[in-house]
C-alpha cells in the first residue's frame, strides 16, 4: 500500500470512530446539543485509535509474510522422520 493509500484509509478510519464517538456523546434535546467531552478531545482520540489500528493491523499483515530467511538443517529433517 502506498504512503498516500496509507493515510487517505487512516484518515477514512479517524473519521469513522469520530462520527461513532460523537455519536455516542451527543445528547440531542429541543434546540440544543450537549456533549459531555469537547469535540477537540474526541478528535484527537480518533486520530489516536486510527493510528493504533494502522499499526496493529500492519503488524498483522506482516505476521502473514512468508519467511525468507528460513533455515534447515538436516538434523531437523530427521527429527521429522522419528517416531513418537
């Protein structure tokens, strides 16, 4: 994925959790709207928790690599081959 790819999809995924969170903060009456936490802070939260997210799931995604620097021994094969 390219740096562009990479910041438009945490940008995407920022923008969802801050919809959620607003979501779940706002109370909506005749008139008015209340939030018990500012918009500023849920901001930066969904940044925070988006760059989590990249990071983890690029951990993940790295997990599932092949391995290229594998190495086998003939002693591991014979291992293979004993009985249990």
């Amino acid at each position: 994925m390219s740096d562009k790819a990479a910041v438009v999809k945490a940008h995407d995924v920022a923008t969802r959790l801050y919809v959620e969170l607003v979501a779940r903060h706002a109370h909506v009456t005749d008139g008015s709207v209340k939030m018990a936490v500012s918009a500023e802070q849920l901001a930066q939260l969904s940044l925070r928790l988006a760059e989590v997210f990249a990071l983890a799931e690029a951990a993940a995604i790295a997990g599932k690599m092949p391995v290229k620097d594998f190495k086998l021994d003939g002693n591991d094969i014979a291992s293979w081959s004993k009985p249990a």
